[in-house]
C-alpha cells in the first residue's frame, strides 16, 4: 500500500506510512503489529574533525 503524502510504500495493514510517518488510510490500528530491526549492539563510526585556530601574527 502507497503513502498519499509521499509515495513511499508500506506493509500491508500500516497504520503509519514508515517512511514520512503520515496516517495511510485503511490501515488496521488495532491488533497490527510491525516488527522493527533489532537494536544495533555496536556504536557507529563518527568521523571527528579537529577544528585549528588561526594564530593573529
């Protein structure tokens, strides 16, 4: 099924467009249940940037 905000598609039964978060219509809020990744066990990588000071001489 379609989101009518942004196109994106849904599983069947949503009841929230997992794309935009919009209501899709027709979708069965009660007993509905979406099954979401598992909680990642690792921390991601994160680039640092050192930020340098330019020196008035």
């Amino acid at each position: 099924m379609r989101c009518e905000e942004c196109g994106a598609g849904n599983v069947r039964g949503s009841t929230f467009c997992q794309a935009c978060g919009a209501p899709v219509p027709g979708g069965d809020p009660a007993g509905e249940t979406v099954a979401l990744a598992p909680e990642s066990k690792t921390t991601p990588e994160v680039t640092v940037v050192e930020k340098t000071h330019k020196r008035d001489i």
